[in-house]
C-alpha cells in the first residue's frame, strides 16, 4: 500500500447526487457512513470525505490506496461519477 492523494473538491453535489454516489460507492462494496463526513472504507483503500449540503460541495482525500494507482486515476473516476449521478 502507498500513501494518498491530495485533497479533490466536488461542486454541484446536491442531497440526489450525495445519496447517487454513496449508492454507487456501496455498489463498489466501499464502505460509507451514514454522516455527510467521515471515513469511507475498502480493503484496498480509505479516504476522509466531507460532504456540504448548503455548499453543493463534497471533499476527498485518500489516505491509503495501492502503489500501482495513481491519484489522477482516481480522480478521473470520481469526477466521472459525480458527472454520472448529475454534478458539476
């Protein structure tokens, strides 16, 4: 395992497109909290989120994740379902 990522910002995220990802992180077997902040879990990786309603904003920042992806991947794919579910 290597360390994480910097910080990735989301705009656009409405409570729809909140509860879209955190289906889709489930749908992943991602562990998500019920609370719009915390730790999100997976046996290959973990990351701090924050998610803020009366900004439209969602925070993530991996803490843990393999060697062999690198954070732009992982960005892409999180911007691409955030596009998915209906953010910006």
């Amino acid at each position: 395992m290597a360390g994480g990522c910097d910080e990735m910002r989301f705009s656009g995220i409405t409570r729809e497109v909140w509860e879209c990802l955190r289906q889709r992180a489930r749908g992943m077997k991602v562990t998500v909290p019920d609370e719009d902040a915390g730790t999100i879990s997976h046996p290959d990786a973990a990351a701090e989120y924050e998610w803020s309603e009366a900004e439209g904003t969602l925070s993530v920042t991996l803490t843990r994740k393999p060697v062999w992806v690198p954070c732009d991947a992982v960005e892409r794919r999180l911007r691409e379902a955030v596009r998915t579910c209906g953010g910006g």
